[in-house]
C-alpha cells in the first residue's frame, strides 16, 4: 500500500472554515500566543494554552482567556505534553523546534502553525492583503519602516507589522481596507510557515545568530539560513537579494516561485539590469523601468536618509525594490525617505558632554549589526555583552581592533566576548562586569567613562541579546542613556 502524510480538513483550512470542529493548543501567552487564542475562541475553536511561565503578566492573561472559554495550564512543566484531544498547535515565535510539545506533533501526526501561517490563513479566502515582507539578520526593522513610509507617501493604506507594531493576525482582522501591510519576518516565523504566497520579499543579509535555536541542526547556521529563505517560496512578483550578500542570491535561485516572479538586487554599487543601487549620490532603478538595459530612473538622494551609513543606504535600497515592485512611484520613494525617522535605540546619540557622544545602539543583537555599528566611529569604547546566541565574535573584534580605546563588557556571555579581545586584540583594556542586575549598566557607563577622551564615543552596540538582564533591547538602552545622562552631571 503506499503510504504518505495523512491530511485531514485543518491542512486545508481558512477564516470561513468551521472552527468549532477544532480542538487547538496555542503554545506561549505572550502577545502573539494570547492574540491567536482570543481569535480562535472568537471563531468557535475549543482552546488550550500552554506556557512554562506564571509570571503576573501571564496570569492576567490567563484570566481573560478562561472567561473566554480557553483552558489555560501555566507554571514549569506545562508545555511538555499536549492534550489528549488536539487537532492543530499554534506557537508562538521562540518556541524551539526541538521542544518536547512539537516531538509530540509530530509523533502524533499534528500539524504546528506560527502565528504568521494563521494570520496568513485567516485572510483566506475573502480578505487576502498583498504582503510586502523582509527577513535578515540585521536591518528589518528598518527596511519595514521604510516600505511602510514610502507606501503611505504614495496615498496606499499600510500597517507594519510581524516583529514590528501589532500582531498580524489582529492587523488582519481588524476590519480597515488595507492596500498592502509591509510585514518583518524572523526565522523563527518563518520556520513554522506553510503556505505563504507573499507578494514581494527581501532578504537583506544572512550572518550567524540565533544558532542556538537550531542547535539540534547538525549545521545549526545553515538550518537558520534555510528558514530565512523561506520567505522567498510562492512569492508573485518580486524576489529582492543582496547583491554583496551571495547566499541571499542562492536563496532566490533555490526558492520555488510564481512564473513570472522576478529576481531583483540591490547593490551599494552601481547596479546592472534588474537591480536597484547608487549612482553618484543618487539612489536608481534599472528594475522597474523599461530601459533598464541602458538607464536607470533617479528615486531619491543619499542625502535624503536621516544617515549615510552603508547599511541605512543598503536598507532604503531594499525598501524601494519592494514598493517599486507593488508600483509606487518614484516620487514616493523619495518623499517617504525624507519622511523617515530613525526609531529610539539605533544608533541614537543621547548625550554629547565633555567632547565625548554617547551612542545608543542596543538594537544591535548580534555580532553583524554591531559591525555595521562600529564603522560608523573612529575610536570607540565599546560596551558590549549579554546573551550570545551561540555566535562568537573574533571577527569583530579583529576588524575592529585599532578603533577600540577600551571595551566593557557585562552579562550572561561576557566571558565570550573577552575571549575575542584575548585572542585578537590583547592590547585593548577590558573590564568585565560581573554584577547580573540590570544595574550593572551605571557601573558600565562609569568604567566607560573613565577611558574615554575629547572626540571619543562611548558606543552601547551588545552584538547580543538583551534578555539576561532586561526585559528587551529597549530596556536596556533605556538604562544606558538614563546612566550616561547621569555620569555626565
């Protein structure tokens, strides 16, 4: 007899779909896991959630839930098992692949959503909003910004959303005609995606990070790659790659697309045919135009981004491939840019004193977006630290050896961090901070102080994450800025 996966009427399944045959484990009560319930209890789906934490935040959570009809199981130990009775998991992003809960799923033939496969489900088939999304290890935030500003520079109605703004799946439901929402993308969505057909999508880079998710991967940064490419599968009109980045060219090459679905680059060069890229100071297209073999069509000014920084030209780069694709005028490219601000913690300066600027970039995670952080100054103490994710960072600090006048270096994989100025820059003074309080900050900004000259810049750029300590990234720049403002008086 010849076998194969069992499908049953969920793997098929849609917003009209009858939800109250369903029986659905939502895995995490956080703000993605919690809107996923709600939803599905608003359709009619018989509802448990699980999560390891009995935080109040939690708790509260559980409340409304329970009033709504769920059955909520919190505290150490709860995800471990899946109900008895269950025909569909939707998780939350974070949950490792390796969990026990999803072993179960799969021993027991059970499909596992994220919460992006059911938003995108939930459009069908009736209210289906063209996406345009962007994954990456650095830049998405940026780049979803961007698309969002330049679209609504052009008259379009847009959200951003995914890692950035609301959760989908609410900004899917909410009821506003939509023109297009511009979507930011993690691996971590991604890998539980089935059936996206996106509209457009960029992957602006692919470095190490997050490896110990996919520690389990006997090549844990190639199985974090190939969740990243999956972005690329089913899209209709636009694959966008870096040119400088050639795995992101590999993905378009492998991806299964649409017919017709065109693969475009940008390049902080001067571009060939279907690519974006600079010309003179001057941002161009020799993509979306017709004479794309011998032109290219002005979009905006280098000048006209808050900076000049390669990255940020990179990012506005991939920004307008994706909305050129969707038809906004180069007009709107412009406009949108000259609109853009930069959000707090990325690469902000907080304080200027004593001729030294104190710079805050504590959305700098990982070892790659530190290094887009750090060409940006001449010499730099650097505050560094935090959870390293399985990278290291010997090729950071190599590059970056002669800038250092000194790093300081604090949480949970300090010592990994001081393993590479040990090996590349010996020369460099470290101090190692060992307090595990999100207090350590102040006695970071103080050991930075202490090093740094007139024209210095006292630069907060981790290269790790941020949950050791803080509640998240912007937590700990919050702490850095309220330090530093405090040193300087």
């Amino acid at each position: 007899m010849g076998g194969g996966p069992v499908t049953t009427w969920i793997d098929w399944a849609n917003r009209l779909s009858d939800w109250s045959r369903a029986r659905v484990t939502v895995a995490g009560i956080g703000t993605s896991g919690y809107a996923a319930a709600d939803v599905l209890l608003e359709y009619g789906a018989a509802v448990t959630v699980l999560d390891d934490s009995d935080a109040p935040a939690a708790a509260d959570k559980a409340k409304v839930l329970e009033l709504l009809g769920a059955e909520v199981r919190l505290g150490p130990g709860s995800s471990t098992r899946l109900p008895g009775s269950c025909d569909l998991v939707v998780t939350s992003p974070g949950w490792r692949p390796a969990s026990p809960l999803f072993a179960e799923a799969r021993a027991r033939a059970i499909p596992v959503w994220g919460d992006v496969e059911l938003a995108w489900r939930f459009q069908q088939p009736d209210r289906v909003v063209p996406w345009l999304a962007v994954t990456g290890t650095n830049g998405k935030t940026t780049t979803v910004t961007m698309v969002e500003a330049m679209l609504k520079a052009a008259g379009l109605t847009v959200a951003a959303v995914g890692n950035v703004g609301r959760p989908i799946l609410e900004t899917v439901l909410d009821g506003v005609a939509y023109d297009c929402l511009a979507v930011e993308l993690s691996s971590f969505e991604l890998h539980w995606t089935k059936t996206l057909g996106l509209h457009s999508a960029a992957v602006l880079n692919v470095e190490p990070d997050h490896l110990e998710w996919h520690a389990d991967n006997a090549d844990p940064f190639a199985a974090y790659a190939a969740d990243k490419a999956r972005i690329f599968n089913q899209v209709t009109h636009a694959c966008v790659y870096n040119v400088a980045d050639p795995r992101t060219e590999a993905m378009v090459e492998a991806a299964d697309v649409v017919e017709g679905a065109r693969a475009i680059g940008f390049t902080l060069g001067i571009p060939g045919p279907s690519m974006l890229g600079v010309v003179d100071g001057l941002l161009v297209d020799r993509a979306f135009i017709p004479q794309r073999r011998d032109s290219a069509l002005e979009l905006a000014k280098v000048g006209d981004l808050p900076t000049a920084a390669p990255h940020m030209v990179a990012d506005a780069l991939a920004a307008a491939a994706l909305v050129r694709s969707f038809g906004v005028p180069a007009a709107a490219v412009r406009d949108g840019l000259r609109a853009y601000t930069l959000g707090p913690h990325r690469i902000q300066t907080v304080l200027t004193a004593g001729g030294v600027t104190w710079v805050d970039d504590s959305k700098a995670t990982n070892a790659h977006a530190a290094h887009a952080s750090l060409a940006g100054f001449d010499k730099v103490v650097w505050i560094a630290g935090g959870q390293a994710k399985g990278t290291r960072f010997e090729d950071l600090v190599r590059a970056y050896a002669g800038r250092f006048r000194a790093a300081v270096l604090l949480g949970t994989d300090r010592g990994v961090v001081a393993e590479a100025f040990a090996a590349e820059a010996p020369g460099v003074p470290v101090v190692i901070l060992d307090d595990l309080t999100k207090d350590v900050m102040t006695a970071a900004v103080g050991a930075a102080a202490r090093f740094a000259q007139p024209g210095d810049t006292v630069l907060l750029a981790p290269a790790c994450a941020s949950q050791d300590l803080y509640a998240d990234y912007a937590e700990r720049g919050d702490y850095f800025a309220a330090a530093a403002k405090k040193e300087a008086l």
